[in-house]
C-alpha cells in the first residue's frame, strides 16, 4: 500500500517491487519534506531493509522509519 501525494515516486517502486513480500505490504507516505514508512515486519533486519531501499530515493528529505517488528 503506497500512500504519496507525489506522482509515482521512485522511493514507492522501489518498495513495491522488491523481492520480499513484507516489504511490498508497507506503507509510503511522502512530502517535499519527508519520506515516512509504515507498516509491520516480524524482524529488525527486515526493518531496516526497508530503510536501506529507500535511502537513495531520498534527494534530500528526511526519513521517517515507523515500521514495527512484531512477532508471529
């Protein structure tokens, strides 16, 4: 689920098209100011994958990882 008020940001498909499903189900919300992610993984490094794959879609703005990590 994307959420932008951007056209189809590249920050969005990154996400959308990774390989890992869990990171396909987060959220995206994103202004000139900031890029937010939303949603549940069920581990840190699944967290901060999806952190990673949107640092180079940034130019600039500040993220914002509110991602949980839930247990099964």
């Amino acid at each position: 689920m994307v959420s932008s008020p951007l056209a189809e940001s590249r920050a969005a498909v990154a996400l959308q098209r990774s390989p890992i499903p869990a990171l396909r189900m987060l959220a995206i919300e994103e202004t000139h100011e900031a890029v937010v992610i939303r949603g549940s993984v069920t581990s840190y490094y699944l967290k901060q994958l999806a952190q990673e794959a949107l640092m180079p879609y940034l130019e600039g703005r500040a993220l914002h990882n509110r991602v949980a990590v839930v247990s099964d």
